[in-house]
C-alpha cells in the first residue's frame, strides 16, 4: 500500500523564483535564505519519494475570477509552467501521476469533501519555488507531483479545521492506494506577509515562530486559530497559511501514530515581501 | 442578516471577499487579460482605449491609468490580478507592494530588510502604528507633508 513519508512545509515567493532563474541565489541578499534550504536538498536526495502530492495556491494565473474552486485536484499527466506575466519560469514541465490522483478525488469526495477535479492547468510560482527550494534546478523535476490547489484569494478562503479534516482524508485516501508508493505531502505559501495597502511589509517573527511550535507539537490547537488571527497578525496574505494544515493532518500522529521527527526547521526575514518559513516533518 | 466580517476593523487592509469581487470583477478581468503578450502591447499603445473595451467604471479606469493601487484595491481590485499592470509595467512585486505605502522604493525595502513592518499599533484601527489612516503616506513624502 501507499504511504506518506513526510511532510513538507515551506514559503512560496515569486521573488525566490526570479533569484533562481536570473542567477542571483549568490548575492548577499538571497545567500541566508538559500542557505537555509541547503540541508532540505541533501535531505531530499537522501529521501527520495515516488510522489508529491503538493499543496498550493494559484495566484490568479489558472483560475481567473470566472471560477474559483476551493479544492482543485491536478489529475493530468502533466502539467505547464505558466506565464505569470513576466515570460514562463524556465523549469521543467511537472509529470502529474494521474492514477494516484484519481484514487485520491474518489475517496476524498466520498468523504464528503467536495473537490474540483482539473484535467487542464498550468501551474505558477506557487508549485514551483517549492519544487526548486528541495530539489535545485535539474533538467527533470525527480518524481511526478499531484498539484492540489486551494483557494486563498478571494474569501472567505477554507477554515484552518476544514483544511486540517483534508489532509485528514487525503492520507486515508492515499494509504487505500494498492501500490507500494512512498509519498510527500507538502504544505506551501505563508508566512506572514501583506502585499496590499497601507499596511503592506508586515511581517511578524514572534507570531510565525509561535504558529511553527504549534503546528509541531499541538495540530489540534493550530487547525483551531481563526482566520481573523492570520490577518490581524500575520497579514492578510498571511492566510495562506491554512493550507500547511492540509499537509500537517495528513501525518501519522494525527491518526493515532507517533509524533513527527523534526528533520529540519529554518525562517529567515525577508525574502521580498515576506517572512520564509520552512519545515520538514518525517513520520516515525 | 448581516454576514460575519470580522475583518473591517483593521488598518490599511482590504479584504478581497465576494461583496469586493463582485465590484472589481471587470476590473480584475481586464489585469487578468495582460497575461497575453499581444494584449500587453496593444495596452501600452493606447491605454485609454484598451480600457474602453472593458465595462468598467470610469473610477476603476481612472485608477488604472493613474496607477494607483489602493484607489484599485478600493474599488474591487484584487493584487494578484493588479500585479499583472506591474508586470506590464516591468514593475517588481515589492515595488508594487511598496508604492501603496506612500514610501520610496528605497525607503520601503529598507524596512522590509529591517525585519518589515511591526503589528505594533497596527492591529486594529484607531491605535497609532505606521499603517493608521493618521500616518498616510508613509516616509519621507509623508514627513515633506507637514
């Protein structure tokens, strides 16, 4: 049977992408934050999954406002990087796994989550910087991904519970999956940052390390934090950071398991606009 | 029955819910049509025009054409979808982000490299932090003001 190895948590700014594909991860600005992932790619290399099944948000790319589905499934054999304005971002073309996909949407909309299932998709900075922080540059992105996009934009954007019940849902559906499959399950975007008026450049340490020591050790208590907190702290951006919950109910502990292995842990301020946080949990 | 917002008492943030996509939605879809090169350069050409297809309000367009992000925002716009007119414009997220803050573009990714901007004060509206409508615009083209 399948099974999920680990979880992956990590910021998605478009910035980092730009760094990576202008050649500029050497200036003094980017060095801290690249440094920071350094150990993440060793770890990758050494923990290699046959799937990932990625959480993200499309940032009005895919999805204009004609339709804005909460849950999105990628199910396609693969899936475009897109042109968010400035050209396509030069990375490989992400290989979906569409049978797995399709397990997923089956057992995941029988457990009364009503999920869009997306055939056609290109996929932004969103899916990407997370696949080039873990994996570097390579000519081939090393396994397929199942893109899983969540609607953070237009609100109200799905509560912190409901995502967290997802991934709930979303492990027992990939564990039903009768293939020795290893996979990762990643959380993507956060932390707190506001791109928009006034109040734009927030940025909150205290409240991002406090929101990482919870999502460790206390899920319940962080699938429990309103929205209202994320943007009254963290920036009304800030609340793409319910989609880590996905990624933090699908792990072993939550269904009785043991408690994650903290493989890896950093945040760094600033990478442009944001607060980068990043983690690695491994099931035990 | 009045719906739960809870989120119209803090400063310097508007929240992009259903009510503000229904008023911006042309407004989004016209930034959303700049993703296609053609349509970048016959925007450029005659901006004016280009908006004119569009059924916007005039204060959206007005806007637009002024670049004027928050008065956008004010008017349904949402930033993923304006960023697309900072893309057109060879215009960085953080330039973009920065020029709502009334701050120069130096002055604001200053800040940001300090650590960004504190919560301190800017929690809800009506205490004294950088973001309240008392404090606008921020920087030095706020300090020239008085």
């Amino acid at each position: 049977m399948a099974k999920i190895s680990a979880s992956v948590y990590t910021s998605h700014v478009p910035a980092i992408g730009a760094a990576i594909d202008l050649g500029k991860t050497a200036d003094p600005y980017w060095v801290p934050l690249f440094k920071g992932y350094e150990p993440s790619k060793e770890w990758m290399e050494a923990n290699r999954p046959d799937v990932i099944f990625l959480v993200y948000n499309d940032h009005a790319t895919a999805f204009s406002l004609e339709m804005i589905p909460t849950f999105a499934i990628g199910c396609a054999a693969e899936f475009q990087p897109a042109d968010e304005g400035w050209g396509p971002r030069p990375v490989p073309v992400v290989k979906g796994h569409p049978e797995l996909a399709a397990h997923i949407a089956q057992s995941v909309i029988q457990d009364d989550f009503d999920l869009t299932i997306v055939n056609k998709m290109d996929v932004d900075h969103g899916l990407t910087v997370p696949l080039n922080l873990l994996c570097g540059s390579p000519q081939e992105w090393p396994c397929p991904v199942i893109p899983f996009a969540v609607n953070v934009v237009q609100y109200p954007v799905p509560s912190g519970r409901r995502c967290y019940n997802l991934g709930k849902a979303i492990r027992k559906a990939i564990e039903s999956f009768d293939k020795p499959l290893k996979v990762q399950i990643w959380g993507t975007g956060g932390m707190s940052h506001q791109l928009q008026g006034p109040r734009a450049g927030l940025i909150n340490r205290e409240w991002d390390n406090a929101w990482l020591d919870r999502l460790i050790a206390d899920p319940e208590g962080a699938a429990a934090v309103p929205h209202i907190d994320y943007v009254r702290e963290a920036g009304s951006e800030g609340i793409e950071l319910v989609m880590w919950l996905i990624a933090r109910g699908a792990m072993d502990d939550v269904a009785g398991g043991p408690a994650p292995k903290v493989a890896h842990r950093f945040y760094h301020v600033p990478a442009s606009n944001t607060g980068v946080g990043h983690l690695i949990l491994e099931n035990q | 029955m009045a719906l739960d917002k809870p989120y119209k008492d803090i400063p310097g943030t508007t929240i992009f819910d259903a009510e503000q996509s229904r008023l911006g939605y042309h407004l989004n879809q016209f930034c959303m049509s700049l993703m296609k090169a053609a349509n970048r350069e016959r925007f450029k050409a005659d901006e004016r025009a280009y908006l004119d297809e569009w059924p916007m309000t005039e204060d959206q367009k007005l806007a637009v054409l002024a670049r004027d992000l928050n008065r956008c925002i004010a008017l349904g716009g949402n930033i993923y979808f304006l960023a697309k007119i900072g893309a057109t414009d060879g215009k960085s997220f953080q330039q973009m982000a920065g020029s709502m803050t009334g701050m120069s573009e130096d002055e604001y990714r200053d800040m940001m490299i300090k650590g960004g901007r504190s919560a301190e004060g800017n929690r809800y509206i009506g205490e004294d932090g950088d973001a309240q409508p008392q404090h606008q615009p921020q920087g030095q083209a706020g300090r020239k003001k008085d």
